[in-house]
C-alpha cells in the first residue's frame, strides 16, 4: 500500500490580510498550525492524523480575528505550541518521503517561514502536489474556495471545525476521495 500525506496550514492574520495578500506592514504569514493526514493512496482512507500547533515568532499574539477564524488561541499555543522548526521536521518525518498534497501553495508558506526565520537548513519537503488544478479539472471551480470547502464542493458531507488545519486536510481528502469514488483519475498518477 502507498501513501499521501493530505495537509493544510493555519498561519498568522489579522482583519484584511486575505485581501492585502500580507503586503502590509508587520504581516508574515507565519505557520500557527500544521494539521496532516495519512492516507491511502488508492482508497484515500485515512491511515493516521498529524496536528502540530506552532509558537510564531515575529507576530507571538495570536489576534482576536485569528483566534475567531480558527479557534486557536493564545493559551492553546503557550500550553501546546512548538518552534516552528521542530514541528516542520517532525511534519516530514510525519511524511516519510511520501507525496504531499494541499489545496494551494501551502509548501511555498512553509519553505517562506524557514526563510522568514533564517533557517539555513532543514530536510526538504516531498513531492508536492496542488490538488487545485486536479479539482478544476474533475468539475469543482476553485475560486474563492478554502480547503475546508473541498469536501462540500465536491459533493460530500463533511462535519470538522472549518479553519481548523487538520479538519480542513480531512476536507480535501474527503473531496479527492468522492471525486475518485465517481471515476476521476487519482490525482496521484495523472500527469
């Protein structure tokens, strides 16, 4: 059996950032949550679950619009939350030289905080895959969606806490899994 790694990120924001694409002043898309799930690369069946709040250090207070969007909140992090290197290493030792699949450019977020942050090295990622593309292709628009949407766009029912990282990598994967279910090309082994 073969397996995918389906993931998400929450990361640092405030009222506006969406829009100002984090152009503004003192805003970093820093990494809050890292939420991953192991699946079966054919099935798509969930395998393991893999949740890693994050301590951010240019920005460490969560604001009240993140705390609001995402439920995650200052003390979840002081009492839970890691360095983001620490949780980045153990999220590809989570992935285990398996292909990494997000809705969007997570791994862009990801390899931009090891920069924002200065760290000369760390393992590098998997393969990545934006599984973006492949919606659109199979009949699900993308725009305007977040991976929390991917599973309802798709056609599924989905019951998680939008904006949570880990319940937004079940979205997609619940969305991958009923797109394939129908007869779509795994995303896996299409060019």
């Amino acid at each position: 059996m073969s397996a995918a790694i389906v993931f998400d990120l929450e990361f640092t924001a405030w009222s506006g950032s969406l829009e100002s694409r984090w152009l503004r002043p003192g805003e970093f898309k820093e990494v809050v949550q890292i939420g991953a799930i192991k699946v079966d690369a054919e099935s798509w069946d969930e395998i393991a679950p893999f949740d890693a709040l994050v301590r951010p250090r240019i920005n460490p207070t969560i604001t009240a619009y993140l705390e609001t969007l995402t439920g995650i909140t200052n003390a979840a992090i002081a009492a839970r939350g890691t360095d983001f290197l620490p949780a980045y290493q153990s999220f590809v030792a989570f992935a285990d030289g398996a292909p990494i699949i997000a809705f969007g450019r997570d791994d862009l977020v990801l390899t931009s905080n090891l920069r924002l942050y200065g760290i000369a090295y760390a393992t590098p990622l998997p393969r990545y895959v934006n599984i973006a593309p492949w919606l659109a292709a199979n009949g699900v628009d993308p725009r305007g969606l977040h991976a929390c949407d991917i599973a309802g766009a798709a056609g599924a029912k989905f019951e998680g806490r939008r904006h949570d990282a880990l319940d937004d990598a079940r979205s997609v994967a619940l969305g991958i899994k009923t797109l394939v279910a129908r007869g779509a090309p795994n995303p896996l082994t299409t060019p």
